[in-house]
C-alpha cells in the first residue's frame, strides 16, 4: 500500500493530507516532535523527541521508493527524491530531480546573506488557492502512483 508521510511540524494541511490519503487508499503517516504534538483520526502519528532535524531524519529513515513526503524543507525533499520518493511542499510545488538543486542553492544563499546581517523578505501569506493547488497536485500524484501500483 502507498504511503505519504507528513512532516507535520507547522504543516497547515494535514487535515487535506489525510482527506486525500483515505480518498485513495493510501497509509497516511503524520512525523511531529513533541512541541507539535497532532493526532487525527485516519492517520497514524509517530512522536519524536525535539531536535534539529530530528523528524527529518525519522522521515527519511522510513521513506520507501514510491511514497509521497508532504515538506516544505528542501534538504528532506532532496533525501526523499534520492530514495525515488514523491516530494511535494504544502503549496502544491513537486519537488523534482530538474528544480532541486535550483531551490538548494536559493536556500543557500539565503542563508549566507542573513548570516552576513541582511534581511529578506518573508513569505506571503497563507491564500485559499494556495490550498486548492496543494489538494490538486497531490490528488493527481496519488493517482499516477495508482496506477503504477495496479
């Protein structure tokens, strides 16, 4: 059976995720640390103890080739695409073997940009479309994953 698994820290469609994952029979998985602590029903949740990165690490250690990881961190979605894993962020963006290594080297300079005392505008809020093309993609990738499965 197909399997998404959720880094559910901060992710603001799990109760989409779930919805979509008993819609077509796949096995939903929700990763939280304990300062996110989330159960719902049609789920199962696995806790881990907080650290950096820890439920990255539980996450990528349970990935099978085939599943789908709902994330928004590009490291972890680079782990999952090298394990022949699905990786989708919370807005409907396919993380893909062509767009990847783009997005790592934003992040990075990101990060060295910040660290040298600048400052960078944060994201946009959270929109309804930015939900509707989320559930959009991830029905249509749970469906070419059907199909490959039957």
């Amino acid at each position: 059976m197909p399997t998404i698994l959720v880094d559910a820290d901060a992710c603001p469609v799990v109760n989409e995720t779930i919805q979509i994952a008993i819609q077509y029979g796949f096995h939903c998985i929700l990763i939280c640390d304990t300062t996110h602590e989330i159960h719902r029903e049609g789920a199962e949740t696995i806790i881990v103890s907080k650290g950096a990165d820890a439920v990255d690490f539980v996450l990528v250690n349970r990935v099978q080739k085939g599943d789908i990881v709902v994330t928004q961190d590009y490291g972890l979605a680079a782990m999952v695409l090298a394990k022949k894993g699905h990786p989708i962020n919370q807005n409907g963006r396919l993380y893909t073997d062509d767009n990847i290594d783009q997005l790592l080297y934003a992040r990075h300079h990101a990060q060295k940009v910040r660290m040298g005392g600048g400052r960078l505008r944060g994201p946009k809020k959270r929109a309804k479309h930015n939900n509707l093309k989320f559930e959009k993609n991830l029905k249509e990738l749970c469906e070419r994953i059907a199909e490959i499965e039957n």
